[in-house]
C-alpha cells in the first residue's frame, strides 16, 4: 500500500500549504469518506459544508478558499486530484510478461516490457507498443497495430487492420472494427455491402466499457487524439470524430456523420448520418441531431434546436398549457 507524506504532495501539485509536511496518508478519498490516512478535495462547491466535519489529513481546494492548515490551495483541486492519484494511487493488478497460454502469431511484433494476459489470441503481423498492456481473452486480430504505452482490458475485440494510437485506454467488451450497418436493397431483399475500411484510433483516446467503433465501408472510421468515449456509445461505418471531444454514455453517431475538435455529446443524444457537426459545438442530452450545426452551436431537442430557441419554445408551451387551464 502507498504511503506518502503531505510534503510531496504539496510539491507535486505546486501548492500553498502551512501544515505539517511530513503527515503520511495511504490514498484519496471524498470528504464524506476520508480518514486521517487520506487526501480529499472540493471540486463542487456544493459539498463545501464536509470541509468543517471532514477528517481528511488534507484537502485540495481553490485558492480563494478560506480556512484551516490543513487545506493545499492550487489552481485547479479536480485536476491535482486526478494528477495525485495517477501518481500514487491508481496501481492494479496488471499482465507481467508474455503468459504462456497466451496464442501469438510468429508474425507479430510485440515491444519491449508489454504485458499480455492468459488467453489472449494476437493474429499474423499484429504490431503491439512499448509497456502496453493487454488483458486477459482480448482477440486481435491480423495486421493491427497498437502503439505505445496503450492498455486493452479484458474481452475486447479488435478486428483486422484496425491502428490504435499511444497512450490509449480501451475498456472491457468493446469492439473495434466490427462491420457498419450497410445493405444495398434488391428486388426486395436486402443485400450485405463488404464493410472493407478500417478503423484509425488516435493517440490518448479512452473508449469506456460496451461501445463500438465499426469499420469503414471504404474508408476509414476515426477517433480524434484525445477524444474520450464513454460507455455504451456507438461510432459508426466512416464516421470522423475531431480531437479532444467527449462523448457520454448512450451516445450514437449514424454513418459518414462529421464531429470537429473540442465537442462535448451528453447522455442519450444522437447524431444522424451524412451531418457535420462544427468544432467546439455543445450538444445537450437526449438530443436529436437531423442537420448540420456550425461551430460553436449549442443545441438541445428533439429535433435539435439552439439552447435559446429551444427555451423560448418551453416557455411559450408553459404559457399556453397554463392559459388553458
């Protein structure tokens, strides 16, 4: 189990703090949790009032905030947080070495200090990175290639000629590559169109547990540099997603749909194919989205308005519904 003093912690995160440096604590908890052995953090200002009840050693908190000796003031308490336990805390049980039920092709290279779990099958001419880790019962499949540093967890799928970048996190039962929705209909039947592109994930993308990324028909299908995905999204056949956007849970993106840089898609929405959505556009949960939205756009509905159209139409139905009464 870890144990570090307050003293690195506050030189870590480069901060302002008055209390005794070498108290050790063991890990990061909330304020309603921690002990004397923890670090805490008020990233919210709703949970400001645990400051004065919390036992915590320490707290990370803004530096506008008033109050005790214990309190580690710094920019940004969620970020430091996170940066804490990246550092010291986050430590799991991890693949060590090459095991020996593990099924590697003679073909496939795999770089130096990787670890590869029981039961995982890596096909012909499969490219794996430095330190990466791959889990138990994880399938790749021929003429794929995973950068450095990357990590796939237990029971993920990665089909044929599909790239993943450096620094990648790909979580449980996800599957990469698998086939886009695609058929071409013929005196009444409908007849399966070869999904024959490939799937390109960027450096620093996390895709959480449950979701799919199909391969393009054609093409490629892309996943933007640092784009993080939540779970249970679908990204389908040819669809490009920009860098650094974030993608909540539920989310699915229809075909050849366009997303540029620094998106955020809450929960539920979706996104119809063939449409370009602009860079930095926010799209609200639940939302519908049939047309293109310019750049920095904020919408919300079903079909998808601006935030202000979408409100006033609330309103004037609020008004109406209370007039009738």
């Amino acid at each position: 189990m870890p144990d570090v003093s307050l003293g690195e912690i506050v030189d870590f995160v480069g901060g302002a703090y008055s209390g005794p440096r070498d108290a050790r604590v063991i890990g990061v908890a909330a304020l309603d949790e921690a002990t004397e052995r923890h670090v805490s953090f008020l990233s919210n200002p709703k949970y400001a009032p645990q400051l004065v009840t919390t036992r915590a050693a320490a707290v990370l908190v803004a530096k506008d905030v008033d109050g005790d000796g214990r309190f580690i003031r710094v920019d940004n308490p969620y970020y430091s947080m996170a940066r804490v336990v990246a550092r010291w805390f986050s430590e799991r049980p991890a693949p060590q070495g090459i095991s020996p039920h593990a099924v590697i092709s003679k073909s496939a290279k795999i770089g130096a200090d990787a670890g590869i779990g029981p039961f995982v099958s890596i096909g012909d001419n499969v490219t794996i990175g430095a330190n990466t880790l791959i889990y138990s019962n994880v399938t790749i499949e021929p003429n794929t290639t995973i950068g450095d540093e990357s990590i796939i967890y237990p029971n993920v799928s990665i089909y044929c000629d599909s790239k993943i970048g450096k620094r990648c996190i790909i979580h449980s039962a996800v599957v990469i590559g698998g086939d886009g929705y695609g058929f071409a209909q013929h005196e009444g039947r409908h007849y399966k169109i070869p999904q024959v592109g490939s799937v390109r994930i960027e450096d620093d993308v996390e895709i959480g547990a449950g979701c799919t990324v199909d391969r393009g028909a054609l093409g490629e299908t892309v996943i933007g540099e640092g784009t993080k995905i939540d779970n249970l999204c679908h990204i389908a056949h040819n669809v490009r997603i920009g860098k650094h956007c974030l993608l909540v849970a539920q989310v699915g993106i229809a075909g050849s749909a366009q997303v540029g840089d620094y998106v955020v898609i809450a929960g539920q929405s979706g996104v119809s194919g063939h449409v370009k959505v602009g860079n930095r556009v926010q799209i609200a949960g639940k939302t519908a989205v049939f047309d293109d939205v310019p750049d920095d756009g904020k919408v919300m509905g079903a079909p998808a308005l601006p935030f202000r159209d979408f409100a006033k139409r609330e309103a004037m139905l609020k008004r109406m519904v209370k007039k009738k009464r």
